[in-house]
C-alpha cells in the first residue's frame, strides 16, 4: 500500500507542476530588465546590460544563454521569479555599496 500511495503523491505532484505557468511573463521580462538598467546605473560596466544578465542567469540559475538570441526562450516562470530575486539581491548589494562610498 505504501508504494502505491507514493505513486499517487509522484502524479500530484507532476499534475500540480503541469498547472504551474510554463513561460515566463512579459510583465517578468520588463521587470528583469528593469532591475538591470538600475544595477547599471548604481554599479557601472563596461559589459552591455544584456551580457551582464547572461552572466547573473549562468551564475544564479546555471543556464548558459547567448545573448544574441531570445536569452529567455524556454525560461519558466519560476526561473523568471528566481532570477528576478536574484538581480533584487545584486541592487541591494549596489546600493549598500554605493552608501559606504559616501562615509
């Protein structure tokens, strides 16, 4: 009974997983972006904003995308989410140091 019972746990849980949105939002794009052109202004780069994203999505997510191409293609929206928390923590980071200079 217990085998069977976990099997049906498994297919909740995969039926659940189904529900979930597959893509990632435009309303997440714009936000993602959003938050880069801050960091960019807070932590200047010689690295354009869209090679900087590539990085942070090799980095926190560990997807390796080109920059040339749809660098969101294929991303869930929970990926977009993680990411957006991520590039959150990376302005913070900025802004903190950013503050330190003045002192």
């Amino acid at each position: 009974m217990a085998a069977s019972a976990t099997k049906k746990q498994i297919q909740a849980i995969i039926a659940a997983d189904e529900q979930v949105k597959v893509f990632i939002s435009e309303a997440q794009i714009k936000k993602i972006f959003g938050l880069m052109y801050e960091l960019a202004a807070l932590s200047p780069s010689e690295a354009k904003v869209k090679d900087r994203l590539c990085g942070i999505i090799q980095k926190e997510l560990g997807i390796e995308v080109n920059p040339r191409t749809d660098i969101f293609k294929g991303f869930s929206e929970r990926q977009g989410a993680k990411l957006i928390d991520a590039i959150k923590r990376y302005v913070r980071q900025a802004k903190r140091m950013d503050v330190s200079k003045l002192k």
